[in-house]
C-alpha cells in the first residue's frame, strides 16, 4: 500500500487551505470506506489524506425548518434518526441496507455523495426528497440542487479546493411520504442491481373505506374500494440508482402522476413510463432488461409505500427492528 | 443405548476461544527469522506464447533477492496428470498462469518488482467452451498432448469415464415415462476466510520444511519431494508444518504452484520465502469447483420404479489438470446408487480450455450429479402423476441392498430423513399451491467410512500418557477447522475414562504425527476416529496392567472413570491416573505408556469398471425447503429448512450441526447467488462484493435432523458428516422453485433473471 501522510485539520477554514496547498497531491477523507479501499487497489495515489474527522460541526444533524445533514453523518446515525426515519423516510431506508453494521458505523453520507457511485445508495434518496448540497472552497460558497452535482461516473461538479459542506432537504409538504428499495442480490454487503425512491405528497392523509378490513388490506385493495373518495397527488419525484451513469430523476413518469388522481392504474402507467425513460446498462452486476423491468415494478411498489406511509403513519413512526 | 461420558456431549471446539479472540497463528501471521516475501506475475492473456522475458530491470531494484521464470527454473511438473509446471515457458494457456516470481525484503518491494519485468506475448486464439474446445480444428490448449485410438493432438484428457451397469437401452424401451434434460452447473468458490499461503525454509544440507495449511501433509510431502528430485535434491528430506487452517472444503487437497514456486526462491535464495495470497489471487489463481454440462434421462414404470438412468457430461477441465478431472469418479456414486435404480450408465469427457481449472471442492462432484439427478426425478414424477415424495419412497434405498456400483449398503436412514422432512414441511398440506409459496425435497447418498481413492485409506494415530495424567494424542488427521481435534479428544476421552480437556490433541507436523492419506471423503471422523479408537484400547490395556500390579488387582476387574483406575469389584481399590503413570515411570525397570494404531478401513478400490464397495458405509440425507418466489422480480425467499441427515451417531451434535450449517448455507449459495463470473477465461469478480456468498443476513433458519442408525463400523457408532450437507441443496431449492411458481430452472444458480425470464416465456 502506498504511503501518505495524515492530517488532521481542527477548522473547516484550515481544511480548505491545506486542500488549497497540496492540491492535486492531496485528497480529503471522511470514513474511508471509500478511499482507502482505492488506495489499495491502486486507484488513488494521494501524497497527502486531510481528514474532516477533527472539524466540528460537520457530524451534525439539524432541523430547523430544514434539514441540515453534515457530511460526516454516519450512514448509522442516519438509520438511527427517528426524526428522518419519520419525516424523510427514504433515506433512513438507504442508509439502512449501506453495506454492513460496521461499515455504517463509518462511512458518511458526504463520503456516499461525493464517491458519485452510479450506486450510492443515498443518492436516488437525496434526489427523490430534493435536497441541495452547500460547496465552499476558499474564496467561494454555493448551494446547488443534488440533481447538478452528479455529471458521471464517480464524476461531479465539485472543483478543486471545494468540500461538500452540508446536505439540505426542504420540509416535505403535508401528506408526503418517501421511500426507496434497494434491489439487491443478498441482504448485506452488496451494492444495488438498481435503487428506486419515490416521493408522492397527497391531498389528504385520510380515506373513507368501503370495506372494514381496508386497514389491513394492501394499498392497490384501498384504492379500489374507496368510499366516494378521490386521493390526489399533489407533489411527486421519482429517481433512480443504477439506471443511467448518474442518478436520475424520471421527470417524464413525475409528470404523468402530478395533479392526478391516483389509482392502480395510472400508477402502473407511471411506472412504464419512468422504465422507458431511464437508460440502465448491462453491467456484471444486472442486465440492462432486469434492471429496465424492475424499474417497472419497484416504482410502482414504491409509490404504493409512501400511499401507506400517509395513509398509516404509525408504520413509518415505529422502528422496523426492535432490538 | 450405553451411557457415554463424553460421546453424544454438545463440546465447543477446543480451539474456539483461540479463534473467536484472535490467539490463533494461522499462516498469515507466521514469521520465521530472515524470511523474504514472494510475490508472482500472472498472465495477462488467456492463450499466448512468450516471446520472450527481460527480468534485469526487476532485478536491480534494491530490496530484489531473486527473480525466477520458466526459463531458470529446473522441469518440475505437478498436478496428478503432471500437465502443469509452477512457471510457465514458452506458452500461457489461462489467466491464473504463472510467468515469473520475486523473492524481496518485502512485500511491497516485491510487488514493485513484478511491475518491471517485460514480458512480450504474441496471442494465439483461446477457447473457452468445452464443447467447441472438443470438435476437429479446435485451438490446443497442449499441443503435445495425444490422445484417443490413433494418440492425435486433442484437447479431450485420456480418462474415459465410463460406468455401465444393466441395460440402460433396454430398460429406456420398457419405461412407461422417460425424462430428458439438460443441465449446466458452474464454477464457485470455497471462499476460506484464509487466504492461500505457505514458507519455504531450506536447512544448510538442503532438506526442506514447508509450512502450510494444507489438508493433506504426508501427499503434499510426497509432492515436495518429487520437485526436490526434479531439482537435483534426491535423497533429502521434506518436513511438513501446518498452521492453523483457516477452512478447506477441498481447495487443499492438491500442491499448486506457489508452493513449489516458494521452494525454488527459498532455494535460489538460501533464505525462508513467505507467499501469502491476496483475496484476488485467492479468487483467480485457486481452483474453483468443476462445472459441468449434463445430459440426462432417466426413465420409469408406470408405478414410479425407477427403470434406469443415463447420463453424459462434459466437463469444463481449464487449462491444467487437478482433482477436478476426477469428479466425476465421486459423480458415478449418486449416478449409481441414490434411489434404487437398476440400470445406469454414465460417461464423462473432461476438455482443456483457456479457462481456470478446478479442484476438490466439499462433495467432489456429488452436489453437480445430484442436482440433475433430484431434479429430474421431481420432472419424472410429475410425467407419472405421482406425489415426489411417494415416489421418492418407492425407490428409496434400504439396508442391505447392493447398488449398480457394487456399493454394499449397510446402515441407510434414507426413508427416515425423508419422511421427518415431509412431517416438518406439512408435505400433504403445502404442496401444488401454485401461489407464490412451494416446497421442494431431495436426498442425497456420499461414503460415511471413508473412502478408498488411493491404495491406502489408513491414518495412524500414537497416544502417550504423562506424568500427570495427561493424555497426548498425535494424529495424522487434520483439523482444518471443522473440529476433528475435538471429536478426536471426544472418543480417546470415552475409551480411557478421562475428561476431554485431559486430552491434548496434536496434529501439525510431519516428522511427528503418523500418516495419513488426507482430511477428504468426509472420513477424518470415521477413520481417524476408528485410529484414535484403536489406539486408546491399547494404552488402556497397558494401563490397567501397570495399575493391576500397584493395587494388587487382575487387569480384567480394573476400569477407568473420571481420571480413576478402580476395582469393579471392590470401589474402594482405586488410584488417580497420574499416580499410576508416576509408579510405572519411577519404578525400576519402569514402563512408559504409550500405544500407536493404524487403521485402514475395509473399503475397496473401484475396479476397472469403478465397481466395488468404496466405502464401508454410506451417508443418506434429504433436505427440505419451503421458498415464496417474487413472481414481479423473480427473488426467491427460503422460509424454511429442514436438513435431516443418518449421521450413524453424533459424537458431538453441535459440532455436527455445525457441519449441517455450513454445508446447507454453502449449498444455498450454490443455489441461488455463487458463481465465478469467467468472461473469456477472466475471473471478473475477483472480490466478496461481486462474488455473492450469504451473509448472516441471508442464511434462513436451518433446522438440522439427527437420524441416528448407529453403524457397525464407525466408532461409537458415527459416519462422516463432513460434505453430505451442501449435496442436495440445490435440487431442493428447484424443486421448491417449480412447485411455487412452474417454472423449473436448469442451471446454477438459480438468479432471479432467470426465474423472472422463465416466468415470462411460460405466459
């Protein structure tokens, strides 16, 4: 393994004149899951790894009319969060199926974004709940929708002397749900064959329901035997992992459900549209048909998820596990 | 059933604590004075020849003790077809060949090293179908390898597998329902937490000490001392030294070539030389399990008999030749004898191609024949209108019946493990739902007694006893982590009347322990336990006689309990194990305690027709599986697991539910996520990220049942466990797959691709 020196800068405003002062020689580290596993395999040859563990501030979660996340939020203090697991539900399910426990424990969700997999499980996430990134360099700050930052391939916007600041998510309207599926080939340590996350905000959180056992049924069983009421979709983002060389945004299928009535038919229409409009590949990983037809289906199923997470609350309040 | 004081006893492994804390040496960790580390270059082609190598810039780099390649080295070949030398001259023929090595003061300097020999190749097409690599024109993969009638260049390797039994013709024009299929199984991994490794360390007179993890020292050290002759060292010495192993399942069974290419470093060197595998070398350049393309029929009477079976396989051999090649020699045991089937014939080809070669892998052969086999009879089944399960009772093998292959069947718990598996899945109940939700069964046969593959199935085991009542065992058997140490000290333990933790078992080194032919064949716990048996019988005879003198006793009223040599005639007559040995010791004219006894097993080899007993016992088993098919994303979920096995006795049941554990998860991989992905003979998921072994998250509740039938021959009862568990997995999970959804998939593993297209071909 190639030999670097280490440092560990105590300021934000430290950091980025050290990044200002080794420039290319240098690269910047938050969990490491990422770099040192490049390192070793040869693809990163830094002289220099400045560290942002030492800087305060950049592991905190906030909520004030906004959600502000610091880069070096853990994946597993996002799993642990109940007010994301409450409000932004997407995201506490991404950062819930991350690798494994231990890897959780470390990498960060700035690490996640900025590595630019086509992958990154907290990316479709952070698209679907419209978040925004700060980037500050030296002399400059600026806070650009996520949907910008990607532009490849392990490939952003970010320039030279920049470091991802901060992640921010608007306050979700009322009745809004979200949720994202990993679909993946085991239940730990792997990365997604495709990730979907959905955001659908309605017209109400309550229904009327022919039928008494519509507290137990599946949702497409609620949305037929509605009593007399319509349920509309106010506000809706579908995006999508592993479907394009950046995480996308299925704009054409939004488009097709916002204003509408939903119902299990438009859904599927949605869903049709949003496997039409992405361009998934074939890779070792999943074949671009697979991946094209679980688009279909898990879009669907994912907006089906927040249609439940509005309608029953109580499911996104509880924790999944218990111990 | 006798009471045992320690056989029956659920004992954690005696090295567990060692393990589970990170006390164990295991080869990685081991470091012996002035060692230099190896490092080896690869080829970047498939198929080339070598132009030529310039090593000089390498060898100037400070740090560089020696570089070899194919050219300075001396014509060692290894692998039992001695098709393969550790560096390749004039020619590569796979990904994983060996073009030169480096001995450095460490190991990045030696990995720099390899970066700065020039090779030049000129490419030559490569093949990487064994049905293409058999046809006329085909590229040779060894030009100089003849063979057939008119001994012609070919890519087809002279072992004629071939097993005929009955009339399989006659018997397929009297069958009332005849199934043909087509199989496929692929290439996987063991995957042991261990990487490869090993030292070389050459003393002043040229005799040499390997320290290894391999499963079979006194072969390996046949091995070394073939390449010491090869090298001009006749008449020297080879001593083997095992660290702690950190898994086998096979891929330990045979030399490879950074064994020998350590030798002739720590020989050009003069120093120890230390190469240790990375995890992509562990995945690209070991030998994976063999894949296999399978024809099948087999054939049946209108009231589900069995009538015959017949199969053809080509195996895919890669580019050299290890155990793969004789799978199918293992294959013939459930081609001829799971389920009672009167007529068989199976014939085999294994084919070089440009692909990687495989190994020994847990089952050598038995899962890839049973999961055509099992599978199909699910496919015949249905064809006749009957339930699996009855028809799986009406040809299921019993007691006392002599097999197609000329095995004698002796103990065979079949119909019991099928039977408890169709009790726990609610058989009757759950089956033909058709709604997302099926179950599926099937059972397996492997030898339980060993298993005669060479001219000796023997291992040798010596007990001492010391002052202090301490009893040392020293076995030929290895410990390669699935707890024959244990087992071992279980039965030595019951047979003296001691405490397991009396027993100190020692198994790591060849210029002490006895011989053995290898932990394979699932027959450490039988033979080596027979051995070990054997041996305490005798120390036990001497003890008594030693203790008849001191408390003035016949030798034939004396037993051992609890550590204590007493009269069964009078209690009160009694004396402490290590006070015996003390007097025998310090007496004039004294004696030492100590007895050694080598037990060979009366299994046969397989004749020129492979017919003949090879086993004196044989292990039956069925696993049982409940699975829910996605039917939108082709997913298959396990729900449940039932893996009952006639195990003879259990010695120790959680050391064998461990053995259940880890075959069934193995097998479930095997199933449903493992392969090597070999894209033109490249390993493209050289990594635990890409290559997908379950993880704790994956592996379903499995519940293991214990059929005990308590063989003549085995000790204490017991047969081998060691395989049997990963064997009918897969054709389990198919059938379960078929009967939730209707889809029956073919080959491995069953990816949810492929149930999603086979779902959508069947609309």
């Amino acid at each position: 393994m190639k030999k670097f020196d280490y440092l560990k800068p105590h300021t934000l405003d430290e950091a980025l004149s050290l990044l200002n002062q080794y420039g290319n020689r240098a690269q910047l580290i938050a969990g490491g899951t990422d770099v040192i596993v490049m390192i070793k395999q040869k693809k990163l040859f830094p002289d220099v790894l400045i560290s942002l563990q030492g800087i305060p501030g950049l592991g905190q979660i906030d909520y004030n009319g906004m959600l502000r996340i610091g880069p070096m939020v853990t994946h597993r203090a996002i799993e642990k969060s109940e007010l994301i697991r409450k409000e932004f539900s997407a995201l506490t399910d991404s950062a819930d199926v991350l690798g494994s426990v231990q890897i959780r424990n470390v990498a960060t969700i700035g690490g996640n974004i900025v590595t630019a997999a086509p992958s990154a499980d907290t990316a479709a996430p952070l698209l679907a709940l419209g978040a925004q990134v700060k980037l500050k360099s030296m002399q400059t700050e600026r806070t650009i929708p996520i949907e910008q930052f990607f532009t490849g391939p392990g490939e952003t916007v970010l320039e030279k002397g920049q470091i991802l600041t901060e992640i921010l998510i608007p306050k979700p309207l009322p009745n809004t749900g979200s949720a994202y599926w990993k679909l993946q080939r085991r239940g730990a340590l792997d990365l997604p064959i495709l990730g979907v996350a959905v955001l659908l905000s309605l017209d109400k959180a309550t229904v009327t329901c022919s039928d008494l056992l519509c507290t137990a049924s599946p949702i497409s069983t609620v949305l037929h035997s509605l009593e007399g009421d319509e349920v509309f979709c106010k506000e809706v983002r579908i995006a999508l992992g592993v479907a394009a060389p950046t995480p996308m945004r299925a704009t054409k299928a939004e488009n097709l459900l916002r204003g509408k009535k939903i119902s299990d038919e438009l859904l599927k229409e949605v869903a049709e549209t949003a496997a039409k409009e992405a361009q998934p590949r074939d890779s070792l990983r999943g074949e671009a048909w697979y991946r094209r037809d679980m688009i279909e289906v898990l879009v669907k199923r994912m907006a089906m998820r927040c249609i439940e997470r509005i309608l029953r609350p109580e499911e996104t309040i509880f924790p999944v596990r218990l111990w | 059933m006798q009471d045992f004081i320690n056989i029956g006893k659920r004992i954690p492994k005696m090295d567990a604590e060692e393990k589970v804390t990170g006390k164990a040496i295991y080869i990685h960790d081991l470091k012996v004075p002035g060692m230099l580390y190896g490092k080896i270059l690869y080829s970047p082609h498939p198929h080339a020849k070598i132009l030529r190598i310039d090593t000089s810039e390498a060898e100037r780099l400070p740090g560089v003790r020696a570089v070899l390649t194919g050219y300075n080295t001396p014509p060692i070949k290894f692998g039992f077809y001695k098709d393969n030398p550790p560096l390749k001259a004039n020619k590569v023929r796979s990904y994983r060949d060996e073009v030169a090595a480096v001995a450095a003061i460490d190991p990045d300097i030696a990995e720099d090293a390899l970066n700065l020999i020039r090779v030049e190749y000129e490419i030559l097409p490569a093949i990487f179908d064994p049905e293409e690599a058999m046809k006329e024109g085909a590229p040779l993969i060894h030009e100089e390898h003849l063979g057939g009638k008119e001994k012609k260049p070919t890519n087809v390797l002279n072992l004629p597998w071939r097993l005929i039994a009955g009339d399989v013709d006659e018997a397929r024009k009297n069958s009332d329902y005849v199934a043909e299929d087509r199989f496929k199984v692929t290439w996987v991994a063991h995957c042991c937490l261990g990487t490869s490794g090993c030292v070389a360390q050459f003393d002043l007179k040229n005799n040499l000490t390997m320290y290894s993890n391999t499963q079979i020292p006194s072969l390996a050290q046949k091995d070394y001392l073939d390449a010491l002759s090869a090298m001009g060292l006749q008449g020297k010495k080879a001593r083997v030294i095992k660290a702690m192993i950190g898994g086998g399942f096979g891929s330990k069974l045979d030399t490879y070539a950074y064994e020998y290419i350590a030798i002739l470093l720590a020989h050009k060197t003069r120093k120890p030389v230390k190469i240790i595998f990375s995890r992509e070398e562990e995945f690209f350049a070991t030998s994976p399990r063999q894949p296999a393309i399978i024809h099948i029929a087999q054939g049946c009477t209108k009231d589900g008999k069995l009538t015959f079976r017949d199969i053809r396989m080509t195996l895919d051999n890669g580019a050299y030749t290890s155990w793969g090649a004789t799978t199918p020699s293992v294959m013939m045991m459930p081609i001829s004898s799971l389920y009672k089937v009167p007529n068989v014939r199976y014939v085999a080809k294994c084919v070089y191609t440009n692909n990687t070669w495989s190994q020994a892998m847990r089952g050598y052969g038995n899962p890839q024949a049973t999961f055509a086999i099992d599978s199909q009879i699910d496919i015949l089944a249905e064809m006749a209108g009957i339930d699996p399960l009855d028809f799986r009772m009406r040809n299921a093998n019993t007691p006392g019946e002599v097999t197609p292959q000329n095995f004698r069947i002796n103990t065979c718990g079949l119909r019991e493990c099928i039977d408890v598996v169709a009790q726990k899945l609610d058989w009757r109940q759950n089956r033909g739902r058709r709604d997302g939700r099926g179950i599926g069964m099937a059972s397996m046969i492997h030898v339980g007694g060993g298993a005669r593959v060479y001219k000796s199935d023997g291992c040798g085991t010596i007990i001492k006893i010391d002052d202090f009542g301490t009893v040392n065992v020293i076995t030929g058997a290895t410990d390669m982590g699935q707890g024959a140490d244990t087992v071992i000290a279980q039965i030595v333990a019951e047979e003296l009347g001691v405490r397991v933790e009396d027993v100190v078992v020692t198994h790591t080194d060849t210029d002490i322990c006895p011989w053995d032919v290898g932990a394979h064949a699932s027959r450490t716990t039988f033979v080596a336990g027979n051995s070990a048996r054997g041996a305490a019988k005798k120390v036990k005879e001497q003890l008594l006689e030693v203790a008849a003198k001191s408390l003035g006793e016949n030798p034939e009223n004396l037993d051992i309990r609890d550590r204590t040599i007493f009269s069964k005639n009078d209690p009160e007559k009694k004396s402490p194990l290590g006070k015996i040995l003390r007097a025998a010791h310090y007496a004039a004219g004294g004696k030492m305690v100590m007895a050694e006894h080598f037990y060979d097993p009366p299994n046969e080899n397989l004749d020129k027709e492979f017919k003949g007993n090879l086993s004196v016992t044989y292990a039956y088993g069925t696993h049982g599986v409940e699975v829910e098919v996605d039917k939108e994303t082709g997913q298959v979920k396990i729900l449940k697991y039932i893996a009952a096995h006639d195990v003879g006795r259990a010695i120790n049941p959680m050391l064998l539910e461990g053995q259940v554990y880890g075959g069934a998860t193995m097998g479930i991989g095997y199933a449903l996520t493992e392969r090597l992905i070999l894209q033109d003979g490249k390993v493209m998921n050289p990594n635990f990220l890409d290559y997908k072994m379950l993880t704790a998250k994956d592996v379903p509740n499995i519940e293991p049942i214990v059929v005990e039938t308590d063989d003549q021959f085995g000790p204490f009862g017991a047969k081998g466990i060691g395989e049997p568990g990963l064997v009918p997995t897969a054709p389990a999970i198919a059938n379960a797959i078929y009967d939730a959804v209707g889809v029956r998939i073919k080959d491995l593993p069953i990816t949810p691709e492929k149930v999603l297209a086979a779902l959508k071909e069947k609309k």
